[in-house]
C-alpha cells in the first residue's frame, strides 16, 4: 500500500468536567502536562498523547476521537479516499492547525491533524 504515513498521534477525551478529568490523569495517573490551552489539555501517555477536550457533547461527537498525525492533512485526505475512505469532513484550518474529521465503519470518529 503506498501513498501518505499515518501515526496514532493521541486519543481525545471529550469531557465536561475537565478539572476533575485533569485531578484523575495528571495528579493521580501521573502523565505529564506537555500543551494547555483553554478548554484543552495535552497529556504525555507514552507512545501516545492523551488529549482532554473541555466540551458539552451530545453523541454527534465523542466521549473520544482518535487522531492520526499527517504532516499534510489534505494529502493524507485525499489519499485514504482514493484507497476506499468515505465520512471525511473538509479540511478545516485554524492558523497553522489543519483538521479534518471522518468515521469508521463502526462510526467511530477519526481525525486527521497536524497538531504535533
């Protein structure tokens, strides 16, 4: 199989209680905090990062997502829709972060990113 490298970057937790979330996983799990932003906390898990995501959900998306690193998310796109994938969003740019959401066949939601 040839075309773009994909990397399990970090599983994001949706959740509207981040400061209890941030007690459990910084202060009693012990992961490092390695970003912060408001409404989002970046946490070292190893070979993966694990994200907390300050958010009211209501299925449509969450209580998790897995996000797989691309360098070019639009490349990464456009590559796994010519190898079959289908339920991929647009991408959507915020500055230099480029993200783009899809499901798997299960519903699952995936997410390419190039947030490193």
């Amino acid at each position: 199989m040839s075309g773009v490298s994909l990397a399990i970057r970090r599983v994001i937790l949706f959740t509207p209680n981040l400061a209890d979330m941030t007690h459990f996983y910084r202060d009693i799990l012990g992961l490092k905090v390695v970003g912060a932003e408001p409404g989002w906390l970046d946490l070292d898990g190893g070979g993966c990062r694990l994200a907390l995501h300050e958010a009211q959900f209501d299925g449509a998306e969450g209580p998790a997502k897995i996000a797989f690193f691309a360098e070019d998310v639009a490349a990464a796109r456009a590559d796994l829709i010519t190898r079959g994938a289908t339920g991929f969003g647009e991408v959507k740019v915020f500055g230099t972060l480029r993200l783009c959401d899809g499901v798997d066949p299960d519903g699952n939601t995936v997410q390419l990113s190039n947030r490193p």
